[in-house]
C-alpha cells in the first residue's frame, strides 16, 4: 500500500490504491475540516502535493474551477477530497490558511 507523507509535520499513514487523499488525512489525524463533506465545493482541503503527483487521479473540471476561485493556488494544488491515490507514495503539504495549522 501506499504511504502518505504528511508535511510540515512529517508525518506518515498507509493508505489504499483509490482511496482519496483526505481520507489519509483524517486518518492521520490532521485537524483538517471539509466544510462541503468532500463535494470539491469549499475548498477548506487545499493542500500542495510535492511527491506522487504523477500517481494521483487527475484534476476535473470541478476541482479546477474551485481551485480557480481561491488564493494561494500553485501548480501543486489539490483538493484532498477530489485527488485519489494510485500506486506510489504521495508527500502532501497542509496549508495553514485551509487548516488551522
């Protein structure tokens, strides 16, 4: 399975082929809150991946559109409730202005 690693924290969580990116998240137990319960409509799961970019799903035009709608947005952006985990490692970053952290 694969590991994702989370930053700025460094810290790990196994998760499954498919499974979305904010589900690791959660499992990790970051204090990450999905206002729009995972619909790609609030954007509180913005995060920068770093590693495994190339594993995840592809963006939708859904995601795109919301990511078009909110500051700090880079070629890394993601929303954890729309990317999915294929076969590598991920290394994600939390964004303290999504977070809380």
């Amino acid at each position: 399975m694969p590991v994702l690693t989370i930053l700025p924290e460094g810290k790990t969580v196994t998760i499954a082929e498919g499974a979305t990116l904010l589900s690791g998240l959660i499992e990790a137990g970051v204090p990450i809150d999905p206002k729009c319960g995972g619909n790609a409509k609030c954007a509180s799961c913005h995060i920068f991946v770093h590693d495994g970019r190339k594993t995840i799903t592809k963006t939708t035009r859904e995601e795109n559109e919301r990511l078009d709608q909110i500051v700090g947005v880079g070629s890394k952006s993601r929303l954890a409730c729309q990317a999915k985990v294929g076969t590598e490692n991920v290394t994600v970053e939390i964004l303290g202005f999504s977070s809380g952290f």
